[in-house]
C-alpha cells in the first residue's frame, strides 16, 4: 500500500488495523511512478515492489487509468503557509524565509505555485529565494523549529498536527484510494477498511473533510 505521503500521522494510527502490509509514504509523483513500475533508491534501499493499494491526488490517478480500477475520492484538505511570524496573507513574504514544496513532485507544490502566480504574481522569483524541499514537505516543520524558515507551505491538517498558526489560500487538493489491476481479494479487504467509518473517523480527527 503506497499512499501521498502527507497522511503519514494517519497511517500510524491505522496500521495495527490494517493487517500483514508493506505501507510506504512519499510524494505522490514518486509513488505514480512507482505504480509505473520504476524503483525507489533511497541510499542503499531499493524498492522494486508495486502497491496494490495506492492513494494519490485524482489527477495523477487519472494518468496511470490503465494500471488502476476502483478509483475513489475520500478526502479533501486545504493548502496553507504555515507560520512563525504574523502574516496578512499568502502575499504576505516579503524579507522572509520560505519552504516550498517542489511542484515537480508535489501535487501541493503544484497547487501552491498555481495559488501565487493568480494571486501574488512572481513565483520563479519566490522560489529563487525560497528552501525548496529535497524529498518532501514533512521536511518543513523541523526547518521552521530550528529557525532556518518563518513559514511554510503544508496541508491544513498538518498545521494542526504541527501545532503552527497558518494563513489559508482556498485552495483544495483531493485525494483518491484505488486498487491497482495486479491486486487481489487481500488488497480489497485492506481498500474496505480505509474507507470505512472506523478509517473516516481517525481522517476526521486530524482536520481531513471526508468526502467519500
């Protein structure tokens, strides 16, 4: 099971629940690809395996339709700047120290550039200025603890599991669960569970608005 990895505080209250499963949490792009059939180095680690269950924005889902099937929509969650300092709005940067999470591999860096470049303006020069983020965003939290930035862009439910203040934008991401064509009877027991009420229940509990 290879899902977005801004639901990993979720998955952990999951897991115990879920069974003998391999559950893998990274940017979306990089599990599309996987789905794709492409490896995962990280240092010596290599993950050659494809999921049987994946979790990834609708877009992206879209995109590998031939290698899935029961495609659903479970969440919805808003993009925000969290913040060390008090800020007006998402404009609001001037002089500080961003983290942005990279568009290429992040449907919320993807959102957000969309968000800046209608709203604000300039974008390339923000992240000109800005710590793009290496592997993902979960890198941010620690970055704006130890001072090294005043704000960064996350997903609402991670600014309430973080404990930062945050400035919203409106704007929305959804996430779908779907099985991909290569699993069986056990990966849909596992798609049950995540969209059952127990699974609705911990999404809710960090700020997801269910939607399935």
């Amino acid at each position: 099971m290879f899902v977005a990895g801004n639901q990993w505080f979720v998955i952990e209250d999951l897991i115990s629940k879920l069974g003998k499963v391999l559950v893998e949490t990274l940017p979306p792009g990089v599990v599309m690809k996987q789905v794709m059939g492409e490896q995962v180095k990280i240092g010596n680690l290599v993950i050659d395996v494809k999921p049987d269950v994946v979790s990834l924005p609708p877009s992206m889902i879209n995109q590998v339709s031939d290698l899935v099937k029961n495609k659903i929509d479970y969440v919805e969650n808003e993009v925000v700047l969290a913040t060390n300092v008090q800020l007006k709005d998402v404009c609001d940067l001037m002089g500080l120290k961003i983290a942005l999470p990279n568009p290429e591999n992040e449907g919320i860096g993807q959102i957000f550039r969309e968000v800046y470049e209608e709203t604000c303006g300039d974008y390339v020069s923000l992240r000109e200025r800005s710590y793009v983020t290496k592997v993902h965003h979960r890198e941010t939290p620690k970055l704006m603890r130890e001072g090294m930035v005043d704000a960064g862009v996350v997903w609402k439910t991670e600014a309430i599991k973080w404990g930062f203040r945050s400035v919203g934008t409106g704007r929305k991401g959804k996430l779908s669960f779907a099985l991909t064509k290569w699993s069986g009877k056990e990966a849909e027991e596992v798609m049950n569970f995540l969209l059952s009420e127990d699974s609705k229940k911990v999404y809710e509990r960090y700020g997801f608005k269910w939607i399935a």
